[in-house]
C-alpha cells in the first residue's frame, strides 16, 4: 500500500507541474504575441501617416512616381524610430518607388529581411494605388520575448516548486489520514459509538437467529 500511495502522489506531483507548465508556455506565447502587436501598431500609424500623405497627394492629381518629396518624409519618419531599417513607398506592382534607404528604389518590397507592417495608399476614390512598407528589425522582438521569458520564469519557477510541493505535502497527509482510517476499522474498539452499536445490533440478530457472528452456524 505504501508503494501505491507513494505512485500516486508522484503522478498527481507530476499532473500539477505540467498544468503549470502548460499555463506558463501558454501565457508566454500570449504576451508575445500581445508585444508584436503593440510594437508593430508603432509602425503601422508611422507607415498610415505617409500613406494618407501619398494619397492626398494622388487625389491632387500627383501619381505616385512624381512624388520625389515623398523620399524626404520617409527618411525623416524612419529616424524617429531607431528599429526601422527602411520605409518605403510601393507601387500597386511591388515595386519601391522611393525609400528612406537610398538602395532601395526600383527592387521588389519583398526583397531585405527583418519585419514588415503595410498601410495601403488609396485615392479619393478608395481605390488602393500603391502601399508604404515598413521594414523593422527583428531584434526589438527578440529583446521583449527574453525580457518576458525571464519575468515568466521568474515567476513560473517558484510556482512550479510550491505546486509540487503542495502536492506531494497534501499526499501524505491523505494518505496518513487513510492508514488511520484503516487501523480503526481493523480494531472494532476504535470505531465510533454509532459503528459500534450497529455491530452489537448485527450480534444480537445473529445470535437470535443462531448464527455464530464470527462465521458459521452454532452446533444444536
């Protein structure tokens, strides 16, 4: 019996770490995913900004390949923020038209690596007629996630610690709590007066109806 008691309060330790575990992982790929987006909203209203520059622009007449004041926007906009890498203003082809990086210009946008948020540059009409792309560093991201998952596991450690500890601790004591709930129903002298005086009545019908209580039928 010990062995088994001692068998389910490791399984029931082991339950309770991967709930925690699970709920950290889970946690962190929800605060991740809450960081990429509050970093990429930074980019998204910068790369909006210009794109309803561009537009306004194009309403007046201006097509996007004859608004070279564009290029100075988007360099002024890209150094405001130190994690963009370059911005660009995209024909409805995917074409760079102008960029704060002056290699860029006449390459696909798709081409250079790092993160990327659009905003769609529309006319007066609503019609989409090119895009401006903002290209981030990755880096930024992968600063938050190693600030997160150290918060996480700071906090995620101890709990996994207490948890099993807990476990194991209310284990035991279940478990001595059983063993003397054993021993007393082993030893008719230590049940309660109600147990007792149910087996006395149990007894007394047996003797009435002549059967021996420990077994058996009495001899006439």
């Amino acid at each position: 019996m010990t062995r088994t008691t001692l068998g389910l309060i490791a399984v029931f330790a082991l339950i309770a770490a991967a709930c925690v575990s699970f709920g950290a992982y889970f946690s962190y790929v929800t605060l991740l995913n809450a960081h990429k987006a509050t970093v990429e909203a930074r980019f998204v209203i910068t790369a909006q900004r210009v794109a309803d520059v561009a537009g306004q622009a194009a309403s007046l007449g201006i097509a996007l390949p004859a608004q070279q004041t564009v290029s100075e926007i988007l360099s002024r906009e890209s150094r405001i923020e130190k994690a963009v890498q370059s911005m660009d203003l995209v024909d409805e082809r995917g074409t760079v038209l102008f960029s704060s990086d002056p290699a860029r210009p006449g390459v696909p946008a798709a081409d250079g690596g790092g993160g990327r948020v659009v905003a769609p540059v529309r006319n007066d009409l609503g019609q989409t007629i090119g895009s401006v792309v903002v290209r981030y560093d990755r880096a930024i991201l992968a600063t938050g996630a190693d600030a997160l998952g150290g918060d996480l596991q700071r906090i995620a450690l101890p709990t996994l610690g207490g948890a099993c500890l807990a476990t194991i601790l209310i284990g035991m004591l279940l478990a001595a709590a059983l063993r003397r709930a054993v021993r007393r129903a082993a030893e008719p002298a230590l049940w309660p007066p109600a147990a007792k005086a149910a087996l006395a009545a149990a007894a007394s019908v047996h003797r009435r109806v002549g059967v021996d209580p420990e077994g058996g039928r009495r001899g006439a």
